[in-house]
C-alpha cells in the first residue's frame, strides 16, 4: 500500500542500473514542506536529500549556501558506542569531510552574485555496509536543488572509486577497500570534472590521470537520470536577482587603476601584497574626497569590490600574456624556501617549515597504541586511528582580529588532507608500536597551507626518529584559463588563487602520489586539462622535497629522550588470558609493580611503555614467564611439585609442568627418587621432547646445578 500524499501529488519514481546495481529516485514520498525533497536507494542505502531555498536575497558579501550530511547511527543498526552520549550531536570529522565533499563540486555551479540563502542536507536513512555511502548522500544533494529551480548548473554526480589487482572498479567493499592501491573520489557534470579527491599508496600519476577518465565515464548515467526526474517532475525557474559589481564603479576603478598595477607591483611576497595594499589605501582616500565622506561610506564596498575584481584581473593578464606572475615568479616556479627541525627542546619532534610568507610549524607527539583514538561513526568500518593530524589556523596568521574557536570544516579538511598524505609510509605497528599525533600550528598564510602542512609533519616526524618508508612532500598548483589554452601555475599564492580557475594540492613521495585534491572554480575541466596539471606537479614536489631533505636527510635513529620507550612481544592470542587474569589481576599488578604500561590487541601484539628502561625490562620477564612456550633442548629452571615412583613432575613455567623420569635424573643408578630430589626443590632441567599431545620430557643429567 502506498502512503498517502497531503498535497495530492503522484509519487513520481525513476531509475536504472548503475555499476551493478539499481539506482533508484523518487519525490512526493517525503518531506512535504521542503522546498524539494529526493529519496535515493541504491542497494539498500538510502539517503534522503533535502533542499531549502530562502524567499529573498540575503545582504551578504558571499553566497549563503551550507551543505551538510547527516549519519545517523540507526541507519547501519547501531547505538553510539559513547559511555555518555547516545543521541547524534556534533557531526564526526568523518561526517563534515564527507559534507565538504559533497560541497565542494556543487558550489561553483551558481552564478556570481547570487545571494538567496540555500540549505541541502543529504540524510543516511539506510546503510548498506557493503559499500560507503557517500557518492549517493551527493547525489541525493544535487538532485534536490535540480527540482528547486535555482539556477543551479547541474546536475553533479560522483564516484567513489579504487583499484584491484589493477584494474578501477566503484562501491568496493571493505575487504575490496584494504587490497585498493588508489582511493579516489571524481565529481563534476556531464560536460567536465568539477573535484577529485584522492589517498593512494604511492601511484603512478597515469594511474590517476586513467582513474579520473574511467570515473567521469561511468557517473554519467547518474547525470541523465537526475536529468530525467527534473524532466518527470517538470520544474519551473524560480526568479532571482544577482548582486553583481555597478558597472559604472567597476569602469571607474579600473580606470584609475592604469599604469599602477602590473610591473609596478611584481615583487616577492610580502612586498606585494604591501604595495597593493597601499593603493588601495590611496584609491579609498581619493574616491573619498571626490564623492565626500558621507556619500562614500555607502558606497565603499562597491568600490572596495571593485578594486578587488580589477587586481585579480590584473594577475590574470600578466600570467596570459607575459607568462609572469605577481610576484614576478615564473610559472614553473616555487617560491624560497626555508626550513628548520629539532627546535622545541621538550618535544618529541618539531619542525618549521617556511614557504614564501607561508609558515607552519609541526609538532609530533608520541605515545603508548592505548592512545589511539577510537573512531565512532554510522559506519561499521569503525576502529581506532593511531596516527593523527590536527591543523590550527587562528586569525593572526592572515593578519585578522579573530575571535578563537573550535576547528571550522577548512581546518578539519586541510588537517585531514595532510594526515592522509602521510599514512601510506608510517611503519607499522609491529614496526613502530607507537601512536602518533601530529600538529600543524599555521604560523603565517599566503596561499597553500595544506602543503605546508604535509611537509612540516612530514620533517617533525623524522625528526622525532618516526621510521618513515619514504619522505613525503606537496605542493598547490593553479590553473589560469584562456579560452581552452590552459596555463598550470605551479606553488600558488594568495593573489593567484583568488584571481584562478582551479586549486589543485597534490602529494607523494619520489615513488608516487599518496594523496591528491582538486577543486575547480569553472564549470568543470575535461581530463586532458587536469592531467597537464597533474604531471607539472611532480617538478615541484621535487625541488620541495630536495629542499627537506637538505635540512633532514633521514628519520633520527634514536627518540627523543622525553619519548616513551616501547617493546613489544608477539604471543600466542590463546595466552592474552594469562596476562590480563581474573578480572585484569594480573595485569594490574604487573603495571603497579613495574611502573611500566602494558597494552594488548587482540592479535597477540603486547607492547611495554615507560619512560624508565628497568621498568621495562620487567614488565617483559613478567609477561615471558606468563606466557612463554616450552622449547626443545632450552634449559629452565623449575620447582619440583610431584613425586612418583618413575620419575618427578617439575613446574618449568607457570601452568606447564614436564616429567622428569628417574633414568634422566643422574648418571648413577638411584633406587629411589626422594634420596636426590625433595617437593619444592628447585632444580635446573632441560627439555628433551615435546610430544604431540603436548607432554614435556625432562632431563637433568650433564645440566650443572646450582650449589
């Protein structure tokens, strides 16, 4: 039985196969008062998107559009495993991540100028664990705001895509997801790509650049079915007004602009930005007394506008038509560099690493694996996170009076951005049993701090002696379009981003890239563009790496002396009961006793951490005598715990006891076993045999005595 409809409108359905299974859109189902409301089920996830359209222009200096996704834990059969908090709150990191995922391809289709408020929530009803849900959540966004009528550029789709056994395939399990080599995500319209975002284990960039093809290729049936339900629902255009610069003051600005800009301003950052600074300064004071003061003070945002828009198009047309850039770089060119490590005494690893006026400085933090952070989210993928980036970028660092706050969705992305650059060369855990927090403190932004981010943990983690399987650095790239000639800017700035087509932050190693992103400000790029942009990158990362390893050629061979020192032992997992005891006992009192820090996965992994080497040592000889196996032709030293007539039964470990038979007690004949040994005599012994059931032969005999 259908529902009924309060609106008395038709539930109006449509669908097709995609990429082996059915994707399927439907409206008039739910959400009665939203402006437009899409269910999408692909599997059996579904996701509701909604899309809220504000009646009139907002009075703001930027598009007041938020997209978000919401998981709920009900949606993959799951109750929040916080002691606490059960009810969903704070979105998780993983949660605004994937919301700026979905954001970031939408966004650039509006117009400019554009200002009635949108909201799109994309809500995860239900989860298919078998793959994750986030290219649907995006679909669900975009088809929303195609049955709005704004004027919305799309429809977007995406895919989630990796590669096994060479060869890309979309909507991987999580087994598929763990033998990938390249975990790539491709968004954009039917004309062109709009964002890629990418974590690999140091591939080829053809692989990318093959990757971003097959993907474009295969959303394309999601883009003809949102077209195909825009067409079923029969969508009218919404009016609208658009904000745009007076033409008149643009004229006027740009006329006052000539022979100011230009050559007269390349110079290396900061000069730079002073030097236009101090005209606009100069501009705002003359257009002050030609209009007066109390008419100006109406008007200066359009002329501050204004002036904006003409440098930006200044920087343009130098970088079009002389090939130079504001600064008077050329455009293969990475800015000076300069760099430092082991700077903050008590650290355990500190960099700072300085590119132009860009800075950031890193510190890395280590500690025992039970600090690892528990991950909680809709997803049954949850687990723990032993390495972890945290990015800080307060006001001052671009000059600004700001007021201090919890991490916005730019420093969770860019931290995310930059820890990802660096997982696929950590050790391992069995390598390097240690958790791993690294913090990129933004000391001073002019463009690109993402990858100064990279590349400061990247040095403050060699400096704290982290084994790194390979070094790793990033650079930003940018793209100016002239007509279809497009110009690759390598390492841009500020000025070059604000006045470009595209941000493209790209990292690896000299073997390959381990992490990638892209965000295009156009109506989306073909291939061919982005793959210029792509094998560009890899000069720059070059020389940003050579630079790195001039200041630190390798990872330290020894931590930091305010580090905890960690062992570790790998046991049988049947014998983690031993150590922890009845009810954690024992492994209470080997932390109380010993001082030292006692961790077990469930593998059978045991790590030891103190600050203190005897504390250490034993806390291991505890856990050996608990757990380690009887070998063949080893000597031990037991206490006798049962006598017979054949022979004695000798405790060599806790819980093992081996017989001791009276021929392998002495090279002289003994009548009877209580003339040599006594109950609780300690005695050396060595093992002869070990037989399949596990029974241990003993014998004393040529094994010295302790007097």
């Amino acid at each position: 039985m259908d529902i009924i409809n309060p609106l008395d409108k038709k539930i109006i359905a449509v669908e097709t196969d995609w990429c082996g299974q059915k994707l399927k859109l439907e409206v008039n189902r739910v959400g009665f008062r939203t402006t437009a409301s899409v269910l999408v089920s692909y599997g059996q996830t579904v996701v509701l998107g909604t899309a809220m359209v504000g009646d009139k222009p907002i009075e703001l200096d930027y598009f007041p559009l938020s997209i978000d996704y919401e998981e709920k834990f009900y949606a993959a059969g799951k109750i929040s495993g916080s002691r606490f908090i059960k009810r969903e709150g704070r979105p998780s990191d993983e949660a605004i991540l994937i919301g700026r995922l979905i954001d970031r391809p939408i966004r650039p289709l509006f117009p400019k100028g554009y200002r009635q408020e949108v909201q799109v929530v994309s809500t995860v009803l239900s989860y298919d664990p078998g793959f994750r849900p986030d290219a649907i959540a995006m679909i669900a966004a975009s088809s929303a705001l195609m049955l709005t009528g704004v004027p919305f550029d799309g429809p977007v789709a995406g895919l989630r895509i990796g590669r096994v056994n060479g060869e890309f395939k979309a909507f991987l399990n999580p087994e598929q997801r763990i033998q990938s080599d390249l975990d790539l995500v491709v968004a954009g319209i039917a004309g062109g790509i709009t964002m890629v975002e990418a974590g690999a284990s140091e591939v080829a960039e053809d692989v990318i650049i093959n990757g971003l093809a097959w993907a474009f290729e295969n959303y394309q049936p999601a883009i003809k079915l949102q077209q195909d339900l825009a067409k079923a629902v029969g969508v009218e255009a919404k009016e609208y007004e658009l904000v745009l610069p007076d033409e008149k003051i643009q004229a006027e600005a740009a006329k006052w602009l000539e022979g100011k800009l230009g050559a007269a301003v390349r110079q290396p950052y900061p000069h730079y930005n002073e030097l236009v600074d101090a005209i606009r300064v100069t501009f705002h004071n003359e257009m002050e007394q030609k209009l007066g003061t109390e008419a100006y003070a109406e008007v200066k945002s359009d002329y501050d506008d204004a002036f904006t828009l003409a440098v930006q198009k200044d920087a343009r047309a130098g970088i079009i038509k002389d090939g130079l850039r504001p600064d008077g770089r050329k455009l293969t060119e990475v800015r000076p560099l300069s760099s430092q490590v082991g700077f903050l005494p008590r650290a355990h690893g500190s960099s700072l690493f300085t590119r132009g006026v860009t800075q950031a400085m890193n510190i890395v933090t280590l500690a025992p694996l039970s600090y690892a952070q528990l991950v909680d989210t809709m997803e049954v993928t949850d687990g723990e996170r032993r390495y972890m980036h945290h990015y800080n970028a307060p006001g001052y660092t671009v000059g600004e009076v700001k007021r201090l706050g919890s991490p916005g969705r730019r420093e969770i992305g860019h931290g995310y951005l930059a820890e990802r650059a660096l997982i696929p060369v950590l050790p391992t855990e069995e390598d390097f049993p240690y958790a791993i927090r690294s913090v990129t403190e933004i000391m001073s932004q002019n463009g690109s701090t993402s990858m100064a981010a990279t590349c400061s943990s990247c040095m403050a983690l060699m400096d704290a002696g982290v084994p790194l399987i390979r070094p790793v650095s990033g650079v930003a790239m940018g793209l100016m379009m002239d007509g279809d000639k497009p110009h690759v800017l390598t390492d841009i700035a500020d000025a070059e981003d604000f006045a470009g087509d595209m941000d493209f932050k790209v990292t690896g190693t000299t073997e390959g890239i381990t992490a990638l992103q892209m965000d295009m400000k156009v109506h989306g790029l073909p291939v061919e563009v982005l793959k210029d942009a792509i094998n560009q990158s890899n000069a720059g990362r070059s020389a940003i790496l050579a630079h790195m390893l001039s200041v630190i050629a390798a990872p330290k061979a020894s931590l930091s002396p305010y580090a905890p020192r960690i062992e570790k032992l790998m046991i049988n997992p049947e014998k983690i009961g031993a150590i922890i005891g009845k009810g954690g006992e024992t492994i209470n009192k080997i932390t109380t006793e010993t001082g030292a820090e006692v961790n077990i996965s469930d593998d059978g992994l045991v790590t030891i951490a103190s600050p203190d080497g005897e504390s250490i040592k034993k806390a291991m000889d505890w856990i050996k005598g608990l757990v380690e196996e009887p070998e063949v032709g080893k000597t031990y030293t037991g206490k006798v715990v049962g006598i017979k007539d054949f022979g004695a039964f000798v405790n060599i470990m806790p819980g093992i006891d081996g017989m001791l038979h009276i021929s392998n007690i002495s090279n002289e004949r003994i009548s009877k076993i209580e003339d040599v040994l006594k109950m609780g005599q300690e005695v050396k012994v060595r093992v002869d045999s070990i037989d399949d059931k596990g029974r241990i032969g003993l014998n004393m005999k040529d094994v010295p005595q302790n007097k």
